[in-house]
C-alpha cells in the first residue's frame, strides 16, 4: 500500500468528520503526502492543510467538480494543487453550489410521494454546509432515523436514476470544471473512472473530451476499484498518456470502502500524477528521526 491519499472528504461537504479529523485519522495511518477533495467547495482546506503541516504530512489543496457530460451522464473530476482562491475556480464552483438547495427540496417533495416525509429537515440536520446538502446528508438522515437499515441500501432503493428520491441536476460542463482547475494552477483528473455506467465508447469519448479540455489525469487506485480495475485503468493511462493518481475516497468510518490515508501501489506503468504537482505541495516539517 501506498502512503499517499489523494481523494476523501470532510464535512465542509458529504464526509463525517470535520477537516482536522480526517487528516489526522491519515496521519495516524501513517500517510506522508494527502489532498482534501470536498465536493464542489473548497471551505474545509485551510483548517486540513494547517492540521497536516502540525502532524508531518505533505498536503495539496484538491476539490471534487460535479460535472454534467453528454447530456445525461454525472462525472467527477478531482482538481489538484488548485489555488482554492482563484477567482474562476471559487466562482465556478459557488454556481454549482447554489443548486443544491433547491434540489434536496425537490428530492424531499419525491421521497414524500414514496411515503418518507420530513427528509429535507433530517438531512440539513445531518449537514454541516446547508448549501453543499446532497445525497449522502439524505442517506444519513434515513439511517439515523431507522428508516432504512445502511447507507447503501438507501441509494439502491432511494437515491440512484429511476428511484423515488433521485432528481436529475445538471453540474457544471466537463470544459469548464477543467478550465476552472487549470486556471487556479492544478493538474485535473478524471475521478473513479470504474463507477461511471458507460460503455466503452463513450468512456472513451469521454475521455478525449477531457484531453481535449486541458485534462490530463485519471484515478487508477481508488477505493472504488477493485483489482481489475486498478490494472485496467493503469492500461487506460498508459494508452491514453494520462497521469495516474490515488485515493481512497473516504467519506466516513463504516461507511466507506477503504480508509482514509492509504492506497493501492500504483503498477509499474504509470505516471503519479504527484511528481507533476511537486512545485503545488505544501511541505510539512517532519517530526526528528523520521
Ligand atoms: P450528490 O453530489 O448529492 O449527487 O451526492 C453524490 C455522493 O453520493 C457521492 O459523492 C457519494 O459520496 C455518494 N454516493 C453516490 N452513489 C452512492 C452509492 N451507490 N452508495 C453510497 N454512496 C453513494
Ligand atoms: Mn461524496
Ligand atoms: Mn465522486
Ligand atoms: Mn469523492
């Protein structure tokens, strides 16, 4: 396993813990170089990156861009190394955001129709950041109320297309959440490649598209990808000259595949897209004897 963790979350946006936490839940797995990559905010980076310099871990400032491509179809792209101050990124990504409230109103108003009331109140009571309120505060919220027995079961029945609660949202578009991560100085990539329902005609096309934005990394270790895909996707970034990257996607404990802090090794083909950020990380003093 690598010590290196390149994609979780805080509770600035749909993970349990607050930022300081989850870095030093990273630091207690002895990781050596983390990003914080909230969902379309960057709020949680000052407190995560204050809190991984005072424990010894390297840190790059990330997101997680909400993107609506081909129409229809929800991608993630992990911005890394971004200057969360820069004004087309903080911009971008405020549009993103002032959609997400009246979307969970909408999602409450469906789930009402399937006989589950009061889900717009229980999921902002579980929401640290009213406006970043999305499918996961909605999970929680039917967990905690005994409404539905797990996370997983609650997307399954509730929160995926063609379910009660799912309302299709459109993000922002592929060329834009790109640009926005270039311009605030990061290295974008294309997030757990493995999840997306796509064939592989339209990964591929999805794939040049990004090329073509100014994209230039993909996601080969993550939590969401098994064995199969870690080596498809080394393949995937060798064929299409992207730079490989690394992380758990940690949103909380039990509820998350894998921990926050560490990842697969990456195979011998790829390019870490970390060797390419070297200039954007923010080294912490290391503790004497270390
Ligand atoms: P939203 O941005 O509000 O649409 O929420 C998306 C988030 O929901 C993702 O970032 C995941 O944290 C979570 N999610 C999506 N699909 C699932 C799933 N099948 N099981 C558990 N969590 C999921
Ligand atoms: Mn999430
Ligand atoms: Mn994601
Ligand atoms: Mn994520």
């Amino acid at each position: 396993m690598a010590s290196i963790d390149l994609h979780f979350h805080s509770h600035a946006s749909d993970g349990a813990l607050p930022p300081a936490e989850v870095i030093a839940r990273a630091a207690e797995r002895q990781a050596t170089l983390v990003a914080l990559t909230d969902h379309d905010c960057t709020s949680g980076l000052a407190e995560a990156a204050a809190t991984a310099f005072s424990l010894g871990v390297d840190f790059l400032n990330g997101v997680e861009i909400s993107v609506t491509w081909n129409v229809r179809h929800t991608v993630h792209i992990v911005g890394l190394g971004i200057d969360p101050a820069h004004p087309a990124l903080a911009e971008g990504l405020a549009g993103i955001r002032a959609g997400r409230v009246n979307r969970a109103r909408d999602m409450a108003a469906s789930l009402a129709k399937a006989g589950i009331t009061g889900a717009f109140e229980g999921a902002m009571a579980v929401c640290d950041n009213p406006e970043m309120i999305g499918r996961t505060h909605f999970a929680r919220h039917l967990v905690n109320s005994g409404q539905v027995k797990d996370v997983r079961t609650v997307f399954r029945k509730y929160l995926t297309p063609g379910k009660p609660g799912y309302v299709p949202h459109e993000w922002a578009a592929l060329a834009d959440a790109v640009g926005w991560i270039r311009a605030a100085g990061g290295i974008a990539v294309i997030a757990h490649p493995g999840r997306y329902d796509l064939s592989w005609t339209l990964k591929d096309r999805l794939i040049l598209d990004f090329k073509d934005a100014g994209g230039q990394a993909i996601e080969v270790a993550s939590g969401s990808h098994g064995l199969d895909d870690l080596h498809r996707y080394a393949l995937v970034s060798e064929r299409y000259g992207l730079l490989a990257s690394a992380g758990s996607d940690f949103h909380a404990p039990n509820e998350s595949g894998r921990d926050v802090g560490r990842t697969d090794d990456l195979p011998a083909i790829c390019k870490p897209v970390w060797e390419a950020l070297n200039e954007r990380i923010i080294r912490a003093p290391r503790a004497a004897g270390i």
